[in-house]
C-alpha cells in the first residue's frame, strides 16, 4: 500500500483542506478521495493534486501551514 496526501481539494472554508489516502495507486486513491469528498459533502470535480509519500525513512511532513 502507499501513502497520499492532497491539500488542495475543496473544502468548507477558504482556508483550505487535507485528506490523507491509504491506497495500492495513484488511481485507486483518486477515486477513493472522490468519493469520500461526495460523503463529506464537498465537490470531487475539482481537479486535485495526490501526492505520494516515501515510506523508506522517517520524516515529518508539513501538510498545511497556514500561509496563504
């Protein structure tokens, strides 16, 4: 399994959003995160961003900082 995450999905408010997705690919999480943002309420058209996490050393990652 890989690790994604996506920070620029829709969200509630304008400050924005990130999801995390447990998946076999890159594919697999797309359609998984649609259709949880469906779930959630939020609008899955949006083009969004997946990015892939290593898992061969540990590290911290920043997902949201707050800067805008």
């Amino acid at each position: 399994m890989n690790v994604y995450v996506c920070t620029d999905h829709e969200s509630f408010n304008p400050v924005g959003a990130c999801s995390v997705v447990i998946a076999a690919s890159e594919s697999e999480a797309r359609g998984l995160l649609e259709v949880a943002l469906c779930e959630h309420g939020l609008y899955a058209g949006k083009p969004f961003t997946l990015r892939q996490l290593s898992l061969e050393e540990p590290k911290a990652f920043i997902l949201v900082d707050g800067d805008y």
